[in-house]
C-alpha cells in the first residue's frame, strides 16, 4: 500500500514528465524531505497527489523554498521557517474556494522578472515559480484552477 511519501513522489514525477524537466523533481524532492511531515498531518496514504512542484512562498514575513502540492480537493503548499530552530509551516487551500488562480511576471522590485503565481480564496496566496517558459506556468495555472 503507498504511504503519502509515495504519493507525493508521483506527484513530482507528473510535474517533470509533463514539463520534461526532471531537474525541477528531483529540486522538489530534496524540498519534500524537509516538509514530508506537513503532508502526513494534511492528506491520508490513499489521496492522489495529481502534481507537485518546486516553488518560492512569497510573503511578508517570508521568502523560502516550498512545495506546492494539489490533490482533487485542495492545494497544499508547505515550507521550512525559522533561523535557528526550523519548523515546517502550511497552508492549505481549499480547490472549491479558489475564484481566481493566474501567473504574471513580477514588476516589483523585490520579485522583478520572477514568475509569480496567485491563488485567490478567501485570502491570497502568492508563489514564485521554478524558472521557465510559459507553458510550465499554464500547466501549473490549469491544474490547480481547471475552471479559472
């Protein structure tokens, strides 16, 4: 039977085939490592993980690598927070509750030129995106949001 650890790596695996970039897996596997924990509180051994990816949660009190994982209900992204002591940190975003999910390229001083995604519900949600064209964008974008 596959434990969510097996779960999240089938995830990474559809991100690198569809994107044909395995560099970007194997950068979020390393990633899965540290937050695997985040996961094993969120979603159960069975729940399919339809793709994770690489990212950078972008907010005021932070900027760190994260990952970003969606599953048939919801998105979860998770990450490492802390100088000295390290804790793993989540959101996680309800798929029906999402009303707009876009990407853009950063104007902003502190993000210029990073490709940034934006998850609307409730309350926004702001990634920047592994480097890339922008049909990896679009992939990501589609995915999380199908409808939007």
């Amino acid at each position: 039977m596959p434990g969510v650890a097996d779960n999240m790596v089938e995830g990474l695996t559809t991100f690198g085939e569809k994107t044909q970039n395995t560099a970007l897996a194997r950068d979020g596997a390393g990633v899965l490592k540290q937050v695997l924990d985040a996961y094993e509180g969120h979603i159960g051994a069975n729940e399919e993980c339809v793709l994770a990816f690489p990212a950078m949660v972008i907010r005021p009190d932070i900027r760190t690598e994260a990952l970003v994982a969606v599953f048939p209900t919801r998105v979860i992204a998770a990450w490492r927070k802390g100088a000295f002591k390290k804790r793993t940190e989540s959101v996680v975003i309800d798929r029906g509750a999402i009303t707009k999910a876009q990407w853009y390229v950063s104007r902003k001083a502190s993000t210029q030129g990073a490709t940034m995604l934006e998850i609307v519900a409730g309350e926004t949600h702001t990634f920047a995106l592994p480097k890339g064209d922008a049909k990896v964008a679009d992939l990501i974008r589609e995915t999380i949001a199908p409808t939007a």
